[in-house]
C-alpha cells in the first residue's frame, strides 16, 4: 500500500495552471481517501463538505476514517434513548450526531468507517456492502460474512459487525457504514445502554445487536490490512487506482469552510438540540429522614429545551414559592445537567437561609438533575 | 479542488412522467444564448404541487422528520425544504422552485408517498419556474462586454432571483463567490460584492483578495486586462447591510444571572482598594511550583489568596456571615467556604473549596485543579457551587487593576484581584525597584460591615502577602 502525502501531490500545483487537469480528474472514476484526524466531528465534517462540494459525475469517493473514543447518534434519534450520557461524560467519551440517519454507534479506534459517495443515481448500498464482504473474504476465505437485507453485515451469521447509515441529498449521496475490528465491547455496551426512564418519544430508535470482532474470529488481522483490502477491492471495481491519499480535515485551503462545518457538528444546538420532541414522564424517589417521597415529574422537551415542567412535591414540603421558582427556571432552559445544576444553584442563593430547607432543595435538585 | 459541476444543458431529462408540469414542455427550449428560465407561460400567483420525488432502491414511503420551513415562507430554487428518512437513510428535499409555501400536506411522524404531494407552493410568476436540471448561467444583455464562455464549462449556479440582482447592478456572476450550497450565489453574495465595490477601484485580479475557493482561480488568467476593464466603479451606491437585530428569550446562566443581580442590588455595597507588593510572594511560588509539580498540581496564585483569606476571616468573622431576609440576624458561618469566580464558556459560575480554615495551601491547590477541570467540562456538582460563604474573584487573569464587584448573596463580602504588573516603587531607602505589584478591590454589605473593618482586614491580609513568612506563624 502507498500511502500520498497530500502535499507531495502534483494535484495542487494542477490546481492553479490547469483548471480541468485537477487532482480529482487526473485520479480517473475514483478515489480513495483516509483521514489523518481521529476526532469524529472533524471525519463527520469531511463528510459533509464533500456531500456538498464535490462532484460526483466523474468519479465517486471512498473515504476511510477511524474516531477516538465517541458515541455517534443518527439525524433523527433521541441522545437520552440512546446512551448513558451520565458515563459518557465520566468516561470523556465524546457524543456526535450525524446527518445520515439509522442508529447509535460505538466507535473507538479499533472500529473502522468507511463512506461511500456517489451521485444520487448512483446510490446502492447493497453493491457497496457487497464489495465489502468480497474484500473481506478475499482477505480470510473462511470468514462467514454475509450481508442482510437490514444492511447489516453478520459474522458467523449471527454477530453484527457492521451498521449502515446514508444520507441523500439533491445531487449527491453517501453509505457509509462501521466495521468492527477491535472496539471495546465492554465500553460498548455500557455506554449504549441509557439508564433513563420514562422517556417518550418518536425518534428513531436504535436496534440492539449482539456483536463481535472480526480479530476475535482471527488474531491475524490488522485494521490496515483490512483498510487496504477494502481500498483494493475498490479500486478493482471501479478500475482505478488502489492508492489511497491521505487527506486532513482541518486544512482549510484543500476544504474550504471545513473548521465552520466541524464547529457546528460540536454545538449543542446540533448535538442536543436537533432531538425530535419528547416527553418524560417519571416518579422520584427520594429518601428523605426516615421516609421516602414520591415525586411526580412530567416534561416535555423540545428543540434540547424544557419547554413544559411540572413537579408534583407533597404540599409544604418545600415553601411554594420556591418550586414555581424551580419551575419556571427550568422552562425555557436547555435540557442539561449543567445548565441546571448552575440555575438551582443560584437559585438557592435567594432563598431563605435554612439548613432544613437547603437540604430538601439539593434532593430535590439532584435528582431532576439525574434525569438529565 | 474542483467543484465543477459541468451540465450539459442540451440533455433535458424530465424525470418521471408523473411529475405535474405546469408549463408546456416545448417551452423550455434549451440554448446557450437565450436565457432559460423566462419561458413558462405560468400565470400570476399559480400553485403547484411539489411531489416527493423517487428516493431510489424502491422505496415508496418514507417518514417526514423534520421541516425546514413552515406555511407563509418564501423558498428558492435549491432550499431545503425538509428532512425525511426511510430504512436509515436520511434524506434532503430540495425545493424546484422559487415561491411561497402555501400547504404542507405532511405533520412530523407522518409517513410520505414518493409521488405524492409534499407540499403546495405558489409561484411567482415573474420569476418563472426553474426546470429539473441546474440553470446554466448566460452572459448579460449588454454585447460589448466580454462573455465569459472563455471559462470553458463554467456554470454558475444561481436562482432567478439573484440573477436578476447580479444583472440590475451588472454584475458579472462569475465574478462573485458563491458560498450557498454546491456553491451556489446567494442574494448575500451579491450584496458583499457590492459593498465591497463602493466608491473603491479594484485592482486588476480583484479574485486574489477575495479569498476564493480553489477552483475560482482558474478564472483569473482567463482574461486579465478585461477584468479591470469591465469592473464597475458605483460612484454612489448605498452600503447593502443586511444585517437584522436578533431577539432571544433569557435562559439558563443568563436567567440565574439575573435572579442573583437583583437580589446583590438590594445590598448597600461599599468599596475598598489597596496595593498589594507581591515580589516575595512572586519568589516563593517560583521556588514551590515544581514541588507541587512532583505531585501533580498546578499551583497558581489563588491558594495563598485564599488562605490567606482565610488567616484573616479568622479575625474578622463577620466578613464570613449572613444576614437574614428581614436584617434581624447575624449567622457566623463557621466554615470558611471561599468562592472562586471562575469564567466558562456559557459564562460566570463560583464554586467553592470548602473549609479552608483546615486546609493547606497545597490541599487548596489540589481541590483548585479538580473545580477548574470539572468548570471546564461543565460538570460541577451541586455541592460544588452551593454553600459558599466569602468570594475572591480573579479578574486580573483577563485583565485590568481595579474592579467593583457585586456581593454574591448570601455573603457579606467579596474581593477582586487585578493583574499583577511589575511596576517602579521606592524601598524603605528611597531607592527605586522593580515590584510585583497587584491591586485589590473589596466591596462588602454596609449594612453590617464597616469601612474600617474591611480596612483592617485588607490590611492582614496584604501583610500575609507581601511577607508570606508570616503566615507560618499563624497557620493552624
């Protein structure tokens, strides 16, 4: 496998003499490209910039990336549904939404991505997921792989390793789909369990699925070995060259406007906010001295904002005031431990100065912040 | 990079036969000369049915995720009109046209019909109907100016409406930076480009400065010396700002922002500045960072400010009390909670490291590191942000000397330190030397603090600053 420095590349100079005989022509029907970065907004970014820029008429894409450790979620799903967010941001695991839509994925290094672009009409993720196996099989002949008609790819038919996502758009499409070679499959299931309760909502949900390694199943193998077969098998197919370019997602002369498109992907208005609406309904039960409350909690979130909050405390329990208080600071605020946790605080500072009183509103407060 | 996007205009697909078209086919002929978007005879105001358009692999429902834009707006050719998913893929609707969205015949959750309508818009008839294929950019009426078909196979994506923009100021799409999707020119374009254009004469490549994607350049050697010529010079055209004020709701930090200011504004503040010569304090951190270092920690300033602190509230104990709602009690706090303010990301919070008065300069650093990371993560607990009962705030980090800062409820006082600056000051021998020198700004609760109690507070606490060798004698 040679593996082009982007830099070295006569492309760049083609660039500013000749227009047409460009980096992306000079490659023939296609190219294959693997990012340098292992942070998943900045892979996601490349994505989206070559969704939108480039054209795929004369030649398709494939790009390899691989992410530090990160939960990405689909266009359409519900993070709270999805995953402890509570271990996530213990772990320091980073949390992504995607534009294409499908389910909740783990990755770590030892999970490879591969992202298939094309033209709109060209869009078939089945030929894609095909061409994978056949790569794989090429690789290890005794491999039991095989593609579902979920998109799924199944290991000795009946271990995922691999998940599909697509997003299509007015004159471009992307498949792209994870491959699992090595991941942490305790983290794994851990982070992609969600503790919370009482959640309603109509975001897509994701599909639980055993799982497995393909080096589990052979010790031999290497993701590069497994990036370079694949890179092979397309390249075959789509009779071009089997060299892949390396390409760095935060040069912002090779793609211009990427740091922009990488900060969005990081904002928690894309992350937490583009969650469809939904509902929690749930009982708090809170031990408190000798005895145990039960606390009713209805909210309904919209856009990562509380947008209705209603908080059932036994009468006098805490002076009324003080939880219509609660509740009108949380309405309207984003749907997040910190954001709550910095208004309850303050909030306590105008309140009367009791330690009684005190006590029962950090309860109270902890365990609304729990449900967050 | 290239992002051409080449179109040969002379294959028209109408895709789908299915599709309602209001305009006669035969209209819509095709030529490089003509301009190719004023040919349907559509009536003024008409409506069309825009239908969810083949999503391929078969499939025939999909369900409608998300809108992008809701009855009443306006829409141009190529805006997102909205998100819809089938089987994992995620899918962006495009608009055809130029118009108003008058219907949309799909909630969210609903499942769509490839075919069927998705939503109703009205044209505007003057602006004519976009046909499925991407509008090749013509050349401007006026025939002594240069065409730029020596761009070979350089279309320009734009919507009637910012053609028309483009024409009225004669301007030359191919000259602007298209920074809407596919790198289309948008109406904003137009209006940076003429705002860039008042009452200046460009140089000769004017694109060299206008930070142009990649594959703009190539545009440049095409034709030089026409470029300068052709440059319009608007001797009075207004500055296009379309900038818009921006109204959003108070929430979260902002929100407990407000509740605390106002509650602090019912205090009587008073302030009290001094000088602080911190050389030999400046000396002894440089001598035991590194030891803090070996164990891990970083160890700033702020521990010996607030130990310090501390040394002095222990005999100054009501500048570590509450005052009640109604101002009949005085509560001692016994523990010495010090707040540092500390600045994030979505803004101002105070955590607290708690009962100081039992802990070593280099516990207060050690519990400073862990606030400071949970801050930054935005991952303070409750019990890190509540129970504070005397407040430093560190602005001179940011910047400036002296401040007024605001008493954070329900303590009684709170102090601002500025930055250190090594500026000249006289020694006992009248001889000038260079001294660290940092200024403190008090304010406190007049209501029951006094001025020479904070004086006299103040100056303890300066004292175990400037000679910090004193402080071992007090330290419990």
């Amino acid at each position: 496998m040679v593996l082009q420095s982007l830099k070295n590349c006569l492309w760049l100079s083609c660039i500013h003499r000749t227009p047409k005989a460009c980096f992306w022509s000079t490659a023939g029907g296609g190219l294959i490209i693997q990012s340098v970065s292992n942070d998943v907004y900045q892979n996601l970014a490349v994505e989206d910039w070559i969704h939108d820029h480039m054209d795929l008429e004369k030649q398709q894409v494939l790009f390899l990336w691989r992410n530090s450790p990160a939960v990405v979620i689909g266009r359409h799903q519900n993070p709270w549904q999805e995953c402890n967010l509570r271990l996530l941001r213990q772990k320091n695991i980073k949390l992504a939404r995607r534009r294409s839509g499908g389910g909740t994925v783990y990755h770590d290094l030892g999970n490879i991505n591969l992202t298939f672009f094309t033209t709109r009409k060209k869009y078939e993720r089945m030929g894609n997921l095909k061409l994978v196996v056949k790569a794989l099989k090429a690789l290890r002949p005794q491999l039991d792989v095989h593609v579902t008609d979920r998109y799924d790819i199944l290991l000795d038919r009946q271990y995922k390793i691999s998940g599909t996502a697509a997003k299509l758009g007015r004159t471009s499409a992307y498949h792209h789909c994870t491959l699992l070679c090595n991941a942490d499959k305790s983290v794994l299931s851990s982070v992609l369990k969600s503790p919370y309760k009482g959640l309603k909502s109509n975001a897509t949900p994701s599909m639980p699925a055993s799982v497995k390694n393909l080096f589990e199943e052979d010790a031999s193998l290497t993701s590069g070995m497994l990036l370079d077969a694949i890179a092979k098998e397309y390249a075959v197919q789509n009779q071009i060259d089997h060299r892949i370019t390396l390409i760095n997602p935060a040069d912002e002369t090779l793609l211009p406007g990427i740091s922009n498109r990488t900060k969005e992907l990081q904002t928690w208005e894309w992350v937490y906010g583009k969650t469809p609406k939904f509902s929690i309904s749930t009982c708090l039960s809170m031990a408190y001295k000798d005895s145990v409350l039960d606390v009713q909690v209805n909210m309904d979130v919209k856009h990562g904002r509380i947008e209705v909050c209603n908080i059932d405390l036994p009468e006098q329990w805490l002076p009324p005031g003080l939880c219509s208080e609660l509740v009108k600071g949380l309405t309207g605020s984003k749907f997040c431990p910190n954001e709550a946790t910095t208004l309850v605080t303050t909030l306590l500072r105008v309140c009367p100065q009791d330690h009684e009183l005190h006590s029962r509103w950090s309860l109270l407060c902890e365990n609304m912040i729990r449900l967050m | 990079v290239c992002i051409h996007r080449v179109r040969s205009c002379s294959s028209i697909r109408f895709i789908k036969s299915k599709y309602v078209c209001v305009f006669d086919k035969s209209a819509l002929k095709f030529s490089h000369q003509q301009r190719l978007f004023r040919t349907s005879p559509v009536s003024c105001g008409q409506i069309v049915q825009f239908k969810l358009s083949d999503i391929g692999e078969g499939i025939t429902e999909v369900t409608v995720k998300e809108w992008y834009i809701k009855e009443g707006d306006s829409v141009s050719q190529f805006d997102s009109i909205c998100e819809v998913q089938s089987d994992k893929a995620s899918v962006t609707i495009t608009s055809r046209y130029d118009g108003v969205i008058r219907k949309l015949h799909y909630s969210i959750d609903d499942i769509a019909f490839v075919g069927k309508p998705l939503v109703d818009i009205e044209i505007d008839a003057s602006k004519g109907v976009a046909s499925e294929e991407d509008v090749v950019e013509t050349p401007p009426m006026s025939h002594e100016e240069h065409t730029h078909q020596e761009i070979k196979g350089h279309k320009t994506l734009a919507t009637p409406a910012v053609r028309r923009l483009a024409m009225e100021n004669n301007i030359k799409l191919s000259e602007i930076v298209g920074t809407g999707k596919d790198n289309r020119i948008l109406k904003e374009d137009i209006l940076n480009y003429l705002a860039k254009q008042t009452g200046a004469i460009l140089p000769p490549s004017p694109k060299a400065e206008i930070v142009p994607p990649l594959w703009k350049t190539e545009a440049v050697p095409a034709a030089p010396k026409d470029k300068a010529r052709r440059i319009p010079i608007p001797v009075s055209r207004p500055i296009a700002f379309s900038g818009k004020d921006k109204t959003e709701p108070v929430t979260g930090f902002q929100k407990a922002m407000v509740k605390t200011m106002s509650a602090a504004l019912k205090i009587p503040h008073f302030g009290y500045s001094d000088e602080i010569d911190l050389t030999q304090l400046v000396q002894l951190r440089e001598e035991l960072k590194p030891l803090a270092e070996i164990r891990g920690v970083k160890l700033s300033f702020m521990p010996f400010f607030i130990k310090a602190a501390s040394l002095g509230l222990l005999h100054y104990p009501i500048l570590n009390a509450s005052l009640d709602e109604n101002c009949q009690n005085v509560t001692y706090k016994a523990s010495h909670n010090i707040g540092v303010a500390m600045d994030t990301e979505q803004g101002l919070i105070v955590p607290n490291v708690k009962n100081v008065q039992v802990c070593s300069v280099f516990d207060i650093a050690v519990e400073l590191n862990r606030l400071q990371s949970l801050g930054s993560a935005g991952q303070l607990g409750t019990s890190d942000l509540t129970g504070g009962t005397f407040t430093l705030s560190n602005i001179g980090t940011i910047g400036g000397t002296y401040a007024k800062p605001v008493i954070l409820p329900p303590e009684v006082a709170i102090g601002a330190l500025g930055k250190i600056q090594v500026l000249p000051r006289f020694n006992g021998k009248g001889e000038v030397f260079k001294a660290q020198i940092m200024n403190v700004s008090w304010s406190a609760d007049h209501r029951i603090i006094d001025g020479a109690t904070m004086a006299r507070f103040s100056n303890l606490w300066k004292s175990y600053l400037e000679n910090p060798a004193s402080m071992l004698l007090d330290l419990k």
